[in-house]
C-alpha cells in the first residue's frame, strides 16, 4: 500500500475533503463502489470494474440504475416466458397425445 503524504493536519485532510466533495469526486466513488457492491456476479478485477465505471464516458448513477431495473425487469419476464412456454409444450403434448390416439381433441 503506497504511503500517503502530506496530510498531517486535521485542517488539510479536511480541505482535502471539501475539495473532493465539491468536484464531485465523493459521489463518483461512492456511486461506482455501490455499483460494485450490488453486483450479483462479482468481478475478477475490481480495479478494472471501478476504471471503467469512472471513464468520462461512463455510465452515471442514474444510467446505472435504469440499466440494473432493466435487468430485473427483464429476467422476470424471461421466468415468466419460460414458464408459458412449458405450459404450451405440455399442452402441446397433451393434445398430439389425444389426436394419435384417434379421440378428438378439446
């Protein structure tokens, strides 16, 4: 772990805080580490993840957020459409089995 220098005093690190706190600095961070931290799969490289995450070109917060409802949204609609589609095969199923068998199917 590299040495931090030069922050001695109360005063400066106190500085040093406004100073991240006004370019916003803090909320970045802190918006890419709950990123991170609400990964269902956790990355090999967190280092990697929080890089790209602070791109200039990177998704905000709120991107973030509307990608991950998305993604809920979207894998709750992949259960239901699984589960509607193996109602229809054993339906499916079901009526091959009557027309083979020469009864009429309802």
């Amino acid at each position: 772990m590299a040495h931090h220098r030069g922050l001695g005093s109360d005063s400066k690190r106190e500085q040093f805080r406004r100073y991240l706190e006004k370019a916003g600095v803090v909320d970045s961070l802190t918006c890419v580490l709950v990123a991170l931290y609400e990964q269902a799969d956790r990355p090999n490289n967190a280092l990697e993840f929080v890089k790209q995450h602070l791109g200039a070109s990177g998704p905000t917060c709120e991107d973030t957020e509307a990608l991950q409802r998305e993604v809920i949204d979207l894998r709750q609609r992949c259960t239901r459409l699984t589960e509607e589609n193996k109602d229809l095969k054993a339906r499916l199923q079901r009526y091959e089995n009557v027309s083979h068998n020469g009864a009429t199917a309802d």
